[in-house]
C-alpha cells in the first residue's frame, strides 16, 4: 500500500488535503518507481496545497510534493537499477503529475537525477528545489563574471528557503553576504549561516523615483521580485548580474530600462522547472562540492507526512524560517 497526502474536490469544488492510502496500482503511469524516503516543503508546495491548487494543479484527486529523493525500486530504464538513490525536482511534479507526498512515486526516468556519493536523501530534501534554485543562480551570476572580492552580494527573502541556501553557498565560496529579511529574530540564524551584513527589508521595500542610486550590489539573488526587485535594479553596480528566482513580494516589475541601458545591469531569469539534465547534474555536484553540510543541517526541521497541510499553509504566509524536511514514513 502507499500512505500519501490526497487532495480531493468536496461537493462545492474546493481542494482539501488528508491522510490516504491506497494501491500501487492507482500510481500514475512512468518508467520508474521510487520508493520515496524524504520530500519537503517550498512556497509551490503551499500553493498546491491550498484549496484551489493555487492554479497549479490540473486535476484531482492528486497528490502534491514537487520534490523527492528516494530509492529505485523498478525501472523500465536502462539508465537506473533497483536500490539506486535518485532525487527528483522540477517537471510540474506535485503540479500536472502525482509528487512526493507518498511513500511510492512513479515517474519518467528523464526527470530523475542520480544523487552525487556523498549527499544522503535526506540532505537531498535539505536542499530540494529551493536549494537546487540557489545554486542555479549562483552559477548563473559566475558565469556573468560574479568573483568573491568584487563586492558585496544581495540575498532577498534571505530567511526563507532559497534564501538561506544562497547564503549558505555564497559565504562558503568567499563571497561576502548582505542578507535582506523582515524578521529580525532570524539575524542570529542568517549569520550563522554566513551573511556579513544584514538588511531590513523595509529599507527596500518602496520603489523610488529615481532609477538610479548608488552602487551598493556586485550581484543580487531576488527572491522576492515586485517593488523590491525594481528598487534593487537601480543599485546594482556597473555591469552587475540579478538572478531572479522567485515573486514573493509580487508578479509586477515597477521598474525602469535606466539601469540596463546606463549600467549594464543584467537580469536573469532562473527556470529551474525545466533545466535540462546535464546541467541539472552538474549543479548537484556543485551542491555536493559547494553547500557545507553543517550549515545545511542548521537550517533544517524534519516533520512527518501529516503536517505538510499545515505546513503548507504557513509557507504561504511567510512563517517558515530555512527548510522543512518530510519524512514520508513517519
């Protein structure tokens, strides 16, 4: 039997979410089936979550969990084998397709990625899509000239869970953190993390009249977008790089083309949904290489399987602080 989280349609067409067993056999269809061991919890899971699927969600009854990491139990796939570890990010996973708030997933073997020695599946859920998304921007911002001793680097949304794994990677790799958050009880946790500097969020939370203003930034991961994106566009230094990998703080960009054209700024956009397996692999084993465990497991809390609702819900509202771990088999 497989112990999942279901979401259901009542009789007045809201989602609801509860505590279901049922047959291996009511699994989606797939090449692979993982026995799954860890999932957690990202801002897209509580959206999934919520009553109405937060328009993500294409059809129920459906079980939610855009990330896993797991065991191979069958494969159809030459390319994995009964007992290999493999985690799972991204594809519409938890979305379009049954995810990883179960004890068994079933899915197509492009999607998975072998997990780098090294890495334990619970780890793998430490970092997850939030974590994977970090790196991805870190690599980004690199690969358009981001050096540790070019200045300091902006981390928005910092106590949240792409946040504090940005932080994590950039402090270990040398770079020198100012971390943006509106809870200040989280300024202990951001340093110990690695962030040199910490921000109010206050401070830039209002757009302001004039496109430019001093150069403050030598890169920037957004996770927030909307006014405080626009306003941080305008801080940027000379030929700097914003990687953009969330909307917290809204879909709108109330910003001006003046720091592109006068300073170069580049935006760049993070679609780690649909990132292609090769780079995929490489950004794993930068995390394995890149994120020190010891900093990973301080941001980490383990829940079992029947709190994801309510975690779900709390994500949603900005009370999670760093990663959320869940033990399906508990």
């Amino acid at each position: 039997m497989v112990r999942a989280v279901l979401m259901e349609k009542d009789e007045g067409g809201t989602a609801r979410a509860r505590l279901a067993e049922f047959g291996e056999e009511a699994l989606p269809e797939g090449d692979v089936t993982v026995a799954v061991e860890f999932s957690t919890v990202n801002y897209k899971d509580g959206l999934c979550l919520s009553p109405g699927g937060g328009g993500l969600v294409r059809s129920y009854p459906h079980v939610p969990g855009i990330d896993f990491a797991g065991v191979v139990e069958t494969s159809q796939d030459q390319r994995y084998k009964a007992g290999d570890r493999v985690v799972l990010t991204g594809w519409r996973v938890g979305e379009a397709h049954w995810g990883g708030y179960a004890t068994k997933a079933r899915v197509r073997a492009d999607w998975l990625v072998p997990l780098p020695p090294g890495i334990s599946t619970k780890q793998a859920m430490a970092v997850g899509t939030a974590g994977f998304t970090s790196m991805l921007a870190v690599m980004a911002l690199e690969e358009h000239g981001l050096r540790p001793g070019n200045g300091e680097v902006l981390v928005t949304g910092a106590a949240g869970g792409v946040g504090s794994v940005a932080v994590a990677i950039l402090a270990t790799l040398g770079y020198e953190v100012a971390a943006v958050t509106g809870r200040p009880e989280t300024e202990a946790y951001l340093r110990d993390l690695g962030a040199a500097r910490i921000i109010p969020r206050d401070t830039l939370s209002e757009t302001v009249k004039r496109p430019l203003e001093s150069e403050t930034w030598a890169g920037c991961i957004d996770a927030v977008g909307g006014a405080m994106l626009a306003r941080v566009l305008g801080q940027m230094t000379m030929d700097a790089s914003v990687a953009a990998v969330g909307l917290a703080g809204g879909a709108n960009l109330p910003a001006s083309v003046v720091p592109f054209l006068l300073r170069g700024v580049n935006l760049l956009g993070i679609n780690s949904v649909l990132m292609p397996y090769a780079r995929r692999v490489v950004a794993w084993d930068r995390i394995a290489l890149d994120l020190p465990m010891e900093r990973l497991e301080a941001m980490v809390r383990v829940a079992p399987l029947a709190e994801v609702p309510a975690l779900g819900a709390a994500i949603l509202k900005g009370e999670v602080r760093g990663r959320i771990v869940i033990d399906v088999n508990a």
